[in-house]
C-alpha cells in the first residue's frame, strides 16, 4: 500500500483557506456524526445535502453542487480527502491567492458534481464528499509542479519505507487509476465517484492553465525542470534512543 504523506514544495504563505476548509469539513462531519447510528436518518440527510444526479436532472437542488463537497461518508473517507487536502492544499493556495483559491476549489468541486451528474443522470444515489474539488488541487499541482518530490509511505505487512516519488507519477498514475476505474464494468457497483474524481481533475488543469501561462508556462517548466521555484524541504527521520539489543549467542557454540 503506498500513502502520501506529505512534499518537500514548502509554501511561503500561511494558507489560511486550507485551513478553514480543514476546519470546515471536519466539524460540519462532526455535526452529523450522530447520524451514522441511524443509517435511515443518515440517508434522508445525504438526500437533502448530498448531491443526487436525478435531482439536478430534474432541474432541483443545483445548490447540492456546492454543499456536497463539505459532507463525507464517514471517517476514513473524511480523513484521505483531508490528507490531500493538507498536503496539496497549501501550494495551491500560495500560487492562486486566498480568495482566488477558494473560488477555484469550489469550482472544481461544481465540475465534479457536473461530471458524476453526466456519467450517471437517472441515479438517486446521493454522492458526498470533497475528493471532485480536491482532485481539481491535484490536477492544478500537476501542471505547476510536475516534478515536487511527493514522500509516499510504503507499507507492506511488517515492511515499511518512506519513498519520494515525483508529482507526475504519483498524480499522474491517479488519475489514470480513476480513468481505469471510471470505465470498468464494476464502476456503477464500487460507490466510488471515479468520473466526479476525473471531472474535478480535468477541471483543475483547465481552470489553472492560465495562471501557469501567466508564470511562463514551458518557460517555467524550462527554467525549474518541472520543480518549485524555491529549495526543497528536507525531512530527517530521528533515531530512536532505544538501545538495540544485541544478538543472543548459544554458549555451547564458540
């Protein structure tokens, strides 16, 4: 299993709008928690808020595009999207301006909804979550910073190792994923909105094209290799101060 956990493209600014969207999504989900005891109550909740395709097809709750990005389906699902959010959030943010970041994420989260709208518009599954929005900060990263080293935590049973990987890659290979996923027979099945994933993707490299033209576009590209404009953040993992126990010797065996 490999997890991002953060990148070495340190932002200049404090993003003060990826905080209040960090703050925003989790207590709006702690404010309904209590919900998830009654899935009836829960569901009446998400069919109301959530973002229902034969709804918008109706021409009714063209509001849920924009409340649908701030509900989640419960705390793993809540705590990845924060993740990405926390670790692509900030550079985005610096690159747009606060406001104008803003205005962004939740364009691309209406993207999303639009798109998951489109692939399915008779569904009466209501779809919750910010992953469509934070998928366009994906896609806008990608095109600004191709190649930010992104540390992915690699666990495998009783192995672990911390690897950088380029933001190309790592991006890159999700969004091919969710394609991959978006056209498979299983896609309807899964409850995963691959197709609001790769509308809020594609919405991002769109929306942030012209501010990576404004900042030179393949010259930018050409004078940074694909890198942040300023010097990597350097992480070290300490050592332990526990002693290490040296091996057990059989004294019958010199």
């Amino acid at each position: 299993m490999l997890i991002p956990i953060r990148d070495h493209n340190p932002s200049q600014r404090i993003p003060y709008v990826t905080y209040a969207l960090l703050a925003a999504n989790i207590l709006i989900f702690l404010g309904y928690y209590s919900l998830f005891s009654n899935e009836a109550a829960l569901m009446r909740f998400f069919m109301q808020w959530g973002m229902v395709p034969a709804a918008i097809d109706a021409g009714l709750g063209l509001d849920t595009l924009l409340t649908h990005q701030f509900l989640h389906g419960g705390i793993a699902h809540l705590a990845f999207n924060m993740l990405f959010l926390w670790i692509y959030g900030d550079n985005m943010e610096e690159a747009w301006g606060h406001l104008p970041f803003l205005a962004f994420y939740l364009a691309c989260g209406i993207a999303a909804g639009l798109a998951q709208y489109l692939s399915e518009p008779q569904s009466y599954i209501p779809m919750v979550g910010a992953s469509g929005a934070i998928a366009g900060v994906l896609g806008g990263y990608l095109l600004l910073y191709p190649r930010a080293r992104i540390d992915m935590f690699l666990f495998l049973l009783v192995y672990f190792r911390i690897i950088p990987i380029p933001a190309w890659l790592v991006l890159g290979g999700w969004f091919g994923m969710q394609v991959f996923a978006g056209l498979g027979p299983s896609a309807a099945e899964d409850g995963v909105a691959y197709w609001a994933h790769i509308g809020g993707f594609i919405a991002g490299v769109v929306i942030a094209l012209p501010l990576w033209l404004r900042q030179g576009g393949r010259a930018l590209w050409a004078k940074t290799h694909g890198h942040p404009p300023h010097p990597d953040a350097r992480y070290r993992i300490g050592r332990t101060d526990i002693p290490r126990a040296g091996k057990l010797r059989n004294p019958w065996l010199r």
